[in-house]
C-alpha cells in the first residue's frame, strides 16, 4: 500500500493533498472552459471521471485491491535516491523518477499529488484525443465514454505511481501535431512541438524511437518531399552518433533479442507468458508476428493464470476481444474516422508485441496505443448501436 510510505505528517499530507485536489480540478476546469469544440456533455463527463480517477487514488494508497505494481516501489526509490545525491535522469525510465522528484519538492514530499497529477495529465490527454475528432464524427459518444469508464487498465495503471499518464499525453501531442502538419499551413509552430513530444516519449520510453521516427518520416513525406529529405539527413546523423549506435543499432540482432527476452521471463516467472517465443531468423519473425501480435493485444489467457489478483487483467483482455471485434466491424463497414488513428498505434503494437515476455506488461503497454484507436467507437453510427447490431 502506498500509505506505507506516508508516515511522515500523515495529517499534513492528506491537508496538503486535498488542497492539491481542488487546485488541479479548478485548472480542468479552466482547461475545459477553454475548448471550444467540447460539448456541455463532454465537460462535465471529464470533470466527473477526474473526480472517479481520485477517489481510485485513495483506494489504492490506503488498501491493496488494487493489483501492486512492482514499478511503483522502483520509481519512488529512484527518487529518494535522488533527492540525497542530486543526481538526475534524463532518458530512460527513471526520467519518471526524476518528475516524481520535481513534484515531491514543490509539494513538500507529498505522496497524494503524485497520483492525483497523474489523474490530471491523463484526462487532459483524453481531451486532446477528443479534440482531434470533428463534431460531425462523434456520433457514438457515448459508446467511447462507457469504454473509458469499463476500461480496466486506466484504473490500475493511471492512478498510480507509474509513468503511463505522462508517456500517453506526449504520445498524443505527437500524434495530433503531426496531423496538424499534415493539415495546417503553420507548419513552423507544429513542428516545433512535435519535436519537442517526440523527444519526451523516446526519453521515456527508449525503444519507441524507432516507430516515432518513421511516423514523423511517413507524416512528413505526405506534407512535402523536402521534408522528407529534412528528416531523412537527420537520420543519418543520428546513426552516426555513438550513443544512438550502442542503444539502438548494436541490440538489432536475433541474438540480443534471445537474451533480452530470456532474461526478462526469468527475472518474472510468475507473469511471464508460458511459451516464451523466440524468432532466430526474419522468415521466423515473419510468421511468428501475427500471432505475437495477437497475444500482445489479447493477453491474459485464462491458463495464463496463476493467482485471482491477475483476475483483473483477464477482464482487460476480455473487454480487448470485444472492443477489436468492433474494430474489425468498423473497418469492414468504412466507418473510420481516420486512417492515422490505426496505423499511428499499429505500428508500436507490432513491435511492442515481438519483444514482450509478460501478460502483465501486455496489458500496461499496449494501453496507451488502445486508448487511441478507441476513438474509432465514436464515428459508428448511432441507429447502428441502438439496433444491437454489434
């Protein structure tokens, strides 16, 4: 429980942390007020599912039913060690660790902050997402609405101390200002933007730099081929570089992709997939992606497991089986809003799922990529749903 590490001024940090509370929900407030293509609706659903994530929040620091995320433990130590060495991280994973930091400090080390905040960035993110669909396509809001409040995954991983609200709002910058490159004439100003997200998701996540690169490339390409060329000599200059060559070009190797998955399914038997599957040549990538893919998205199976807490991931999974069986529907009937809301987040679902060795991990990081192609429930008709056709 995350009250363990709340032992210090208990009673100033739950005075510090409502006060924290009502400051955040009078900034989406003003945020919401501020967006002009939200219906009254979409206002107050947003300020009550703020309100639903908190109290999630307080469940989670003052009792255990909640499945525990080792993570938590690793981020909040990083940032203790911080704190009494002055040492920061810039890129990686502990980058979280150093935001911890920077929000203990303002806060006076207060532990509610960290998730409410978390909280706070995730529904501005969902705004963003909204944002993006016209109002003529919101035809099935309500549909999405009740995904985001069944979606199991945003209550376990969301308020949480865990970087997905953070890495979720980049990736979402980074996709809505690449297809306001593609669609506006200012181009200077979204591309500033879409640099400065693009560099955030890759400092926190490092092996998404390869997917982000060739979406701003393929985003480009469609806006210019000048821009094309642009992004292509940065590439190169990029593999030129010592740390890109030994973080990124020296691990693109069957071999590396042996060792890292075989240590990692060590390191978590107990939430590692059964069969731990292993390409060894690209014919052998080829045909094994499809199904690697499958159980990225799909994950857990019902023998996968091994104690009732990973229940709730099991209802992830089954709600995932429904959501891309109306996917599929959407597609084959021409519903989608936007082709970029499908290829942007295929494109990290392939790769993620070739390296991932956990069901538990599946769950968490195809979160994030699931939450953007969601946005395809809004465009389905109305009479549609209503005739229980799906």
């Amino acid at each position: 429980m995350l009250i363990d590490y709340i032992n210090h001024l208990a009673l100033f940090q739950y005075i510090g942390g409502l006060l924290i509370w009502f400051f955040l929900l009078f900034l989406l407030e003003q945020y919401l007020a501020s967006s002009k293509n939200l219906s009254y609706f979409e206002k107050k659903y947003f300020l009550g599912y703020f309100v639903i994530l908190s109290l999630f929040a307080i469940v989670r620091i003052y009792t255990n039913y909640l499945p525990y995320t080792l993570d938590t433990k690793t981020y909040l130590s990083v940032a203790e060690s911080i704190s009494q060495k002055n040492e920061f991280y810039f890129f990686g994973a502990f980058l979280y660790s150093s935001f911890i930091y920077i929000i203990q400090a303002i806060t006076f080390n207060n532990h509610y902050a960290i998730l409410f905040i978390n909280n706070f960035i995730f529904i501005i993110a969902l705004i963003d997402l909204l944002g993006m669909i016209p109002n003529n396509q919101k035809k099935s809001l309500w549909l999405w609405s009740l995904f985001l409040f069944l979606y199991p995954s945003i209550y376990w991983f969301i308020p949480n101390v865990l970087r997905e609200a953070v890495f979720f709002l980049c990736l979402v910058k980074v996709l809505k200002h690449s297809i306001l490159i593609k669609n506006s004439r200012l181009i200077s100003y979204n591309s500033i933007l879409l640099v400065i997200f693009s560099i955030l998701c890759v400092a926190l996540r490092p092996q998404v730099l390869p997917m982000i690169y060739l979406w701003v490339t393929f985003m480009l390409f469609k806006k210019s081929i000048f821009n094309l060329i642009f992004v292509l000599l940065f590439g190169l200059v990029l593999l030129s570089n010592d740390f890109m060559t030994s973080e990124y070009l020296n691990k693109v190797s069957f071999e590396y992709l042996e060792a890292k998955k075989t240590e990692g399914a060590t390191n978590v038997p107990t939430i590692a997939f059964q069969e731990n599957i292993i390409p060894t040549s690209f014919s052998e990538l080829v045909s094994l992606s499809p199904y690697l893919v499958f159980r990225f998205l799909f994950a857990p199976f019902p023998w996968e497991l091994s104690n009732l807490k990973y229940l709730f991931a099991f209802l992830d999974s089954t709600i995932m089986l429904l959501l891309f069986i109306t996917f599929a529907w959407i597609v084959v009937k021409g519903y989608v809003h936007s082709w970029d809301f499908i290829i942007f987040p295929f494109m990290f679902i392939v790769v993620l799922g070739i390296f991932e060795i956990a069901f538990t991990g599946a769950v968490r990081h195809r979160m994030p990529y699931v939450l953007i192609m969601s946005t395809l429930l809004l465009n389905l008709p109305t009479s549609f749903v209503r005739k229980g056709n799906y």
